[in-house]
C-alpha cells in the first residue's frame, strides 16, 4: 500500500510538473528557427522585436505647448527600452459645427505651405530633440509623415502581437 502512495504521489507530481511547463507560452519556431518577430521599416531606420517579449501596445493623442498635436503609438516590451512611433501636426482648431472650417483647412494649408518655403517642414517631419529636455533614455523613436500610416502601424502590431503571427510593416 506504501508503495502504491508514493506511486501515485509521483505520478501526480509528474503531471502537475508536466501541466506546469504547459502553461508557459513559447515563442513558435518559424523557418530554421528563427523567433516569431514583428518588423517596422522607416525611413529613419528598422524596428524588430520579438512578439514573445512584447507586454503592450498603445495609440494615444495628446497636444504639445498648445501648438502641436501628437498621434502617438508605443509598444513596451520586457526589456529595457521602449518604441514610440508617432506623427506630428501642428494644432489647429476644428471650425465648432464644421462652420468656417474650409477657412480653417486653407490656414492649415498655407501655413504648411510657408514653413516648406522657409525650410521650417523639416522640422515637421523628423524626431526632434533638445538635450537634455527632451531626451528619453531608453526609447527609440521614429516619425511618420501621415496618421494614416501611423494607424496602419498600430493595427501591424497589434495584429502580430495578439495572433503570435510574424509581421512586418513598411508604410
């Protein structure tokens, strides 16, 4: 009878051991091995991380100093750095009701218009920072040039990560 405890003891110990190494999701080899990864390629250079190591993704809007909105997405990972992806507008204020706004989109326009002339877009369209203001230790950091493209970016990821399916994005 003692042996046929300690049997079963073991048996049982086996089982939970075995149902334990289970519960712990492993990143599914795709071709020769390789982890399954998501991939952005920018102009200002390549994203890759690997979808087991992603802990969230997120898409929020926020105003800067009153004169920019932001559209921003960012995918944290395990690790120690964070990626942000965003476009950046200036802020101008929606017409209330939609009256006047065609007057408000042509300000919009030519103000965009006068910043190319004077070489100022440049600063519309690149990463921007002011040591040691805005420095983020540990983020890289790319911009898109449309919020489309940035929409597109957050359902690439978000896809990948939430279906554990390997994919790449390039706007």
């Amino acid at each position: 009878m003692k042996t046929l405890c300690s049997a079963l003891t073991l048996l049982a110990l086996t089982l939970v051991s075995a149902r334990a190494q289970e519960a712990t999701p492993t990143p599914t080899p795709t071709r020769s091995g390789e982890i399954p990864t998501w991939t952005a390629t920018l102009p200002g250079g390549t994203y890759r991380v690997a979808l087991s190591a992603i802990t969230a993704v997120s898409q929020h809007e926020y105003i800067v100093d009153g004169a920019a909105r932001v559209t921003e997405v960012n995918v944290s990972t395990k690790g120690a750095e964070t990626v942000r992806f965003y476009y950046i507008e200036p802020n101008v204020p929606q017409a209330p009701g939609g009256v006047g706004q065609s007057a408000v989109d042509l300000i919009k326009e030519r103000a965009q218009e006068a910043a190319s002339r004077a070489g100022a877009d440049d600063a519309w369209s690149k990463v921007v920072k002011n040591y040691p203001i805005t420095t983020h230790a540990r983020t890289v950091e790319y911009r898109l040039s449309t919020k489309e493209s940035l929409t597109k970016l957050f359902e690439s990821v978000q896809n990948s990560w939430v279906n554990n399916r390997p994919a790449a994005f390039k706007p």
